[in-house]
C-alpha cells in the first residue's frame, strides 16, 4: 500500500485513534444546537432554553479537553522528543489554545 | 382572530421581540457545529479545532445573555411587581440559570 | 435615632442581610489566596497549585451568584416597582454583570 | 554548598524561573481579595462588587495559564523524553489540572 503524503499528515494527529468517538459526540452536539434553534422558534420558556445552552457548552467544553488530550499526547510529545525550538513554538500554541478555552 | 393560551403565553416569553436575531445567531451556531464536525472527519490540525470549538462557545454564551437579559427584562420585572413568592420563584429560576451558566 | 444618608443607603443594597455569611466565605477567600502564594514560595507542585486555583475560582463563583442573587431580589425588583428608565438602567447592568462572569 | 532532595526537587518544578512574578501577582490578587473583604465590609454597590470579583478572577486564570504553561514546557517535556508510562501519566494529570479549569 501505498502511503501518500494526505496518510502521514493524518498520522501525526492526535485524535485520530478516537475518530468515530468524536464525530459521534459532534453529531449530538450538531442535534443539541438544531434542538435550541427549535425551542426558541416554538417560543419556549427562556430558563428551558438557558438550561440546554448551557448543556451544550458542557458537551463541548468536553470535546475541547479531550481534544487537547490527544493534542498533548502526540503533537506535544513527539515535539518534546525533537526538543529545541519546535517544542518552544507547540507548548506556545497550546497554552494559546488553553487561554481562549479557560478565559 | 382568537387567542389561544399559548398565544397569550408567548406574549410573556421575554425573548419573542427579538425572535429573528435568535434564530439567525442560532443558526449560524448550526453551522459552526457542523463546520467543526467536518473539522474532524477531515482530520484537520487540532489546535485550529479547538478555535472554532472557542469561537462557537463564545457565540452560545452570547446568545444566553441576551436570553437572561430579555427575560429578567420581562419575566421577572413582572413578577417583580406582582411581588410575593412568585417574585421570589423567578429570581430564584434566574440565579440557578445564571449560576449554571458562570459554573 | 436618626437615620442618616449612609443608613438609607445601606438598606438599598441587598446583600445585608447575610452580610456576616459573606464576610466569613471572604476571609475563608484571602486564606486561600495566601495559601497559594505561600505554595509558590515553597515551590510545591505545579498541578497541586492549579487545584488550590480552581479551588479559590469556584468560591469566588459561589460569592459573586450569591451576590446577584440578592442583588436581582432587593435593588432589581425595587427598580421594576417602579419601573421605566431605572428598571430598564438596572437590568442593563445587571446583565453586563453577567456577561463578565460568564465570559 | 550540599545540594539536598529538595533543592533538586524544586529545580525540576516548571515555574522557578519566573517565581518572583508569580509572587508579586499572587500578592496582588491577596490585596484583590482584601479589597472585596472590605468593600462587602462598607457595604459598597453590589454591581462594583461583582466587578471586582471578575477582575480577580481573571488575574487568577492568568496565573493558572501561566503555571500550566510552565508546566507542560518542563514537567511534561521532561517525562516525554523519558517516554512510556511516565509521560503518559504526567499528560492525564495535565488534562485533568485543564479540565478543572475549563469547566
């Protein structure tokens, strides 16, 4: 089999492994967001609402740290292991990444 | 034309003045769940997909605020003048709303 | 006795009531916060420190939802008996306080 | 001079060389914390308390971010050389540190 470049570019992304885990959370999240659109188009009461938002954030702050998890388990390793300025530059834009999930 | 009790209770749902706004931000928040759900089924570089996951949960926190905001506007200024337990009931409903959204 | 400008003014705020009880939750607070500035000093482990910072955010939380907790219950519902400009400048604020603890 | 356990102890914690920031700015948000101590003491208007309550708040996810950052640039990336059991031990205990602040 032949390995293109597409293959190995997947290959370093962390995620990867627990692809079908995340797309399956993404579709309910996707669900969860079409369900909020439908209770304020049938005018429900503005708490319900609020609760289901606030459901929503919950399920993808949850994507997010499982995403950073892989992120730090593989990207952020195997930049350690080369060390110097690539790993500078990958503990830089994950602490980036961290600040907006945080703040 | 006669008005039904759901009518007359959409008429004290704080958000309706507003509708289109919502349902327009809603559905552009559709949109971003989907976008970051194709994110990850093309395998695209994690951190990118944690941006879109902060950019989407700003624009839902957005949207919350302006709901707490245009129902303590009309629900719980009406409770308020009505006075009593039922004002008590309501603020109480909004501060575990808010309490859950701050968490 | 004469009630004086300050004594009025006090009665409007709402938090007085339970004064005491936040009085104590905000000594309990600046404990924390020097513990985790001693942590520091004594260069304990990182994550450890994170906990104790997590830890003290929450409390903060709680202080600030019980805060407007009492503020919607006293001075909001005050303004919307009276209602007009003042209930609305009142709601306002409260939100752009919201707004900030949620962000 | 003997270098003790606890010397290199403390010199494999992340954060050392910026130790003197950190303390300044922990002792800074002390004074934050004192300074709500007294505003709820003098009765000030609930909405400047909350204000401040956010400032704080935010000085100390800065802080959170700053230690965590110095934390995977050190702690994480040392274990990552090492490999194995180690660093994947030091990554769930970060995820775990972030997740708490997330939330």
């Amino acid at each position: 089999m032949i390995e293109t470049v597409a293959d190995a570019d997947h290959a370093h992304h962390g995620y990867i492994t627990d692809k079908d885990k995340y797309l399956n959370r993404l579709r309910r999240i996707e669900g969860q967001a079409r369900g909020i659109h439908k209770m304020v188009e049938d005018e429900k009461y503005c708490i319900d609402i609020l609760t289901q938002i606030s459901a929503l954030t919950s399920a993808l702050e949850a994507v997010a740290v499982g995403l950073l998890d892989d992120h730090l388990r593989h990207c952020v390793v195997d930049a350690a292991r080369l060390g110097g300025a690539e790993a500078d530059a990958k503990i830089t834009e994950a602490t980036q990444a961290i600040a907006r999930l945080v703040r």
